[in-house]
C-alpha cells in the first residue's frame, strides 16, 4: 500500500520539525539521522556551513564528517575554504592557554606519582 505524500509548504515544515523534535525526539531523531546517512551532500554542507560561520572548529567538523582533521585541511584547501587555524580572538587565546596550563599541570602532577 502506497502512503499519500502530503504536500506541506517548506517554510511550514521548517518552522514545525524544532517544535515536533522537542516533543517528540524518538521519532523525529531517527528520521534525521537516516536522512543524513543517505545524503552525504546534506551532511557535508550542514557541517561546512557551520564552520564557516564559526559555530564549530575544524576538528569538530572534521570529527561529524568522520574525517582525520588533516584530511578535512587538505579537502577545504582543495575546495578553496579558507581555513580558521588558531584562536579567532583575544578572550579564546586566554582560554586556550589556561586549557594548556591545566593540561600540563595535570600530566605533570601524574608524573611525579
């Protein structure tokens, strides 16, 4: 038996699937995650746009693509995607050499036992 495809205005179903997946994530989570197997164009440019606009680095995107982070480098410097090494400002350096200094108490307290 064929199911009637409903005919639902893109914008609607946009608007409606956030609302749906907060009341409803068992159904609507495995439904997301068949269509991005399927479509690994969809993947790709889901991941690619949210690193170019910042809200993921390249190792995050490059982890959700499955991808080595060197390999992820060598697909955007082939595809001309500028590539965001290093932190993008001054609060995010400080951050990142207090994760460094935490990282190397850590293994050096480790050390000494």
């Amino acid at each position: 038996m064929a199911i009637e495809t409903l005919l639902l205005p893109d914008a609607w179903l946009i608007d409606e699937l956030p609302r749906l997946y907060r009341e409803r994530p068992d159904l609507v989570h495995p439904l997301l995650h068949r269509l991005l197997s399927e479509s690994k164009e969809l993947s790709w440019s889901l991941v690619i746009q949210a690193y170019q606009e910042r809200r993921i680095n390249l190792g995050k995107a490059a982890e959700f693509l499955g991808l080595h982070e060197l390999e992820l480098r060598e697909r955007f410097l082939e595809l001309g995607i500028p590539l965001r090494l290093g932190p993008a400002d001054l609060s995010e350096a400080r951050a990142e050499v207090e994760a460094v200094r935490a990282w190397y108490e850590q293994g050096a307290g480790e050390q000494q036992t």
